[in-house]
C-alpha cells in the first residue's frame, strides 16, 4: 500500500567515475526502468520496468517514459538573501560586499519579508532540480528561521544558519561572539534534524569575524558535532592581502580557521582558489571540503580553480551556485561553465564526474550518502525527471545522438 512506481530512463551512481577502473562500473543507468518508493517516502527498490510491473502489481505508475530520472542535485554554497542582487555587476568581492550585498542582507531582518524571500528562494532551487543546498541565511535569526520553515513546507533537505560576523560590516547586520553564540545554538536546538533540516554554523569569513567570532564557531561545533560549518576562503587576491593583514601571526589563511578550530571533515569552504600546497594538504587530511563556485568566480573576476591540482592534494571539491555572486540557480549551467573553467587550464571535466559530483558526491561531502545523492534502497525519495524535449534545441541535439547511436552509455 502506497507504493509508487516511477517509469523512465533511470541514472545514478554507485561510486566516482574518477575512481573505478571504467567510468561506466561507476553508475548504474536503466534505459526502461522502474523506481519504486513506499509510503515511508524511501526508495524501495530499483530494477527494469518490465519485471517490476509484475512485481508491484498494487503500486500506482507515474509514466516518465523518454526522460531521465536522477537523485535531486546539491547545491554545496547558496547565499539565500542574495538572489535579490543576482548580475549587480562592476565590482570584485570586497566592493561587491559593501555595494550590493550588505544593504541586501540587511533588508532580512524584516521576518515577513524573509518569509516571502524564503519561499520564493525553494521554489526556485526545486524549479532547478536542487532539492537539497547547504545556504547562507542573512545575519538575523529570523532568515534562518523563514528558510527552514519554506523548506519544510516544500519538504526540502536544507543545511543552513544564521551568519556570524563582528567586524567590517555595517552596523545592523553585525552581531556580538555573544549574541552569536546564543543565536546559534537556540537555533540549533529548534532546527537540527527537525523534518529534513541540518544546521550549518556559519561564520561569514575571517574579514568579517575577530578571532573570538571564529574561535565561538569552533566551540559551537564541538558541543553540536553534527552539525556542520560553512565559510569563504582564499576567493579572491585583495580579499586574501586583507585577511592575511588582519591575522599577522597566521602564515596563511588556513591557519586562522585552523586556530579558531573549525577546519573539520563537517566544514565546507567556499571557493579555495589561492590556497598553497600546503594548505591544500591540511585540509585534505581533515576530510574538509571545497564548494567550487564557477559562475560566482566568472562573475566577479575571482579566479580559476584548478580542480585537478585539488584532486592531486586529495582534497575533495563539490559544485555550487553561490548565488548571487553565481549567475544561475541551476547546477547544470553551474557544470556548464565548470567545464570551461577547467578547459581553460588545459584540463577536462567529463560529463559522469560532472553529474557524480552535484549528486553522490556532494552527498558524500555533506555525509549523507546514506540518504540523498543516489536511488539506493532506503535512501530518500529524493530524485528529479529531466525533460530532454524541454527546450527545442535540446530536442534536436538529443535526435542527433539517437540518430548517430552516440546516445547509448
Ligand atoms: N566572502 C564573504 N562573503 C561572501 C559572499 O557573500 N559571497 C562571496 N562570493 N564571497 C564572500
Ligand atoms: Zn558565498
């Protein structure tokens, strides 16, 4: 009773691409496939159409026959308070903080406003095919508070937190390490594991945090290990003079975040595009992780990341909008100039790591594999059906692959 059967062309992933001796013996693609949930909202079983028509007579058939289904996309690094100022264009990231974004956050401390943002905000990450994201909220408690409560509306996975910052920012959206602390971890209490939503202790980065700020996000975490910390680094060269300049006994920026005791195998960084050798091998023996922001490090001037160069160190690196310095909600336009940033380095992103890494891989990350990024018994139900005749252009590109028998994996 209850159970569903979705019908379609069914890809996911059982490991990296990058990894496994062929890239094919990483994933698993059903050309006529069945996924079957049951009333608890999990994935019963996946399999080909025509044995599990026979097998779940009672279950009722959703038909998506010529699309594809996939686990739902993750998003690793998502400002919500700046989809408002999404292509504010003329400035790098310092100014850019000042000039646009700032003012843009501040407007969230109005709770009915961050009501209407917040839900405007899921309804575009799932209109994209991202149903899980790791999201900045604005400085105040009330945006953390209206983005958990749109997600578990819409039934969405979010991490998210209220941002930490005492210093360089304006004065109505700066906090105390006090009021931080208290802020936080009343929010902790409401919100971690509450439906399918996670915390994130979410310092904004060193610029805007004195070592007290940062050093209360370390404690923070070590009381509530379970849940996870979000901040930038090494984004952009000013912005790493100015941080540098700001910590004078660090030798790199890594170091301050290292001191503050939250470089753990739950923190995630954005950006990490000047980071040495060396700081690229302590993370990677911490298990923490980068959110590589193409759009966003286009768009602002930013830099390229080289995700080879990462790989190499074994640092792993994620996907993500960062929106709105990021142009897009959609993690496929996000792979889209993922690709170029890395073909401008002489390297290529293939198609399956590309696809691994805003699904399993991203699951893996945030360590929730056993939940989201892939269609594995038991995990959630969690998936999207891409229409390749959504636009007319695809429609043609994807005849021409059937036509030239380029469309079997
Ligand atoms: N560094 C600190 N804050 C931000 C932000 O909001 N966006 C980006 N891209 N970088 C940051
Ligand atoms: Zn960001």
């Amino acid at each position: 009773m209850g159970e569903k059967l979705f019908r379609g062309q069914i890809l996911d992933f059982l490991e990296d691409p990058g990894v496994t001796e062929t890239t094919l013996e990483a994933l698993r693609y059903l050309e006529d496939g069945a996924l079957v949930t049951g009333a608890d909202g999990c994935v019963l079983e996946v399999g080909p159409y025509a044995l599990f028509r026979a097998k779940y007579p009672g279950a009722a058939v959703h038909d998506y026959t010529g699309r594809l289904i996939m686990p739902g996309f993750i998003d690793t690094h998502i400002h919500f308070p700046q989809m408002q100022i999404i292509a504010s264009y003329g400035r790098q990231l310092l100014d850019w903080l000042t000039r646009y974004t700032f003012p843009a956050e501040a407007q969230l401390q109005n709770a009915a406003l961050a009501k209407t943002l917040a839900r405007d905000f899921v309804r575009e990450l799932l209109a994209n095919g991202t149903t899980t994201c790791l999201a900045f909220a604005a400085e105040s408690a009330v945006s953390a508070e209206a983005l958990f409560e749109a997600a578990i509306e819409w039934n969405m996975r979010m991490i998210s937190g209220k941002v930490l910052m005492n210093r360089n920012a304006p004065a109505v959206i700066k906090d105390s390490a006090a009021e931080a602390y208290t802020e936080s971890e009343a929010l902790i209490r409401k919100w971690h594991k509450r439906e399918r939503c996670l915390y994130a202790i979410t310092p904004r980065f060193a610029i805007s945090c004195d070592m007290e700020e940062l050093k209360m996000a370390g404690r923070l975490h070590a009381e509530y290990p379970e849940t996870y910390i979000q901040t930038h680094l090494s984004e952009n060269r000013d912005e790493v003079a100015t941080t540098l300049g700001l910590f004078p006994g660090c030798r790199d920026y890594l170091e301050i975040y290292e001191q503050a005791g939250i470089v753990k195998d739950r923190s995630v960084f954005a950006h990490g595009i000047f980071l040495s050798d060396s700081e690229l091998d302590r993370l990677a023996s911490t298990g923490a992780s980068i959110a590589h922001c193409p759009t966003s490090n286009l768009f602002l001037g930013s830099g390229l990341y080289d995700l080879r160069r990462a790989k190499t160190h074994g640092v792993v690196t994620s996907i993500a909008t960062d929106v709105g310095a990021g142009t897009s909600f959609s993690l496929l336009q996000t792979l889209n100039e993922a690709y170029k940033v890395q073909q401008l380095q002489g390297c290529t992103l293939d198609p399956l790591t590309a696809f691994y890494m805003i699904t399993l891989g991203a699951a893996r990350t945030l360590k929730l594999e056993d939940k989201i990024g892939s269609l594995a018994v038991g995990s959630e139900a969690d998936f999207v059906v891409i229409d390749y005749q959504a636009q007319h252009l695809q429609a043609l590109r994807m005849q021409y692959l059937q036509r030239t028998g380029h469309w079997n994996l």
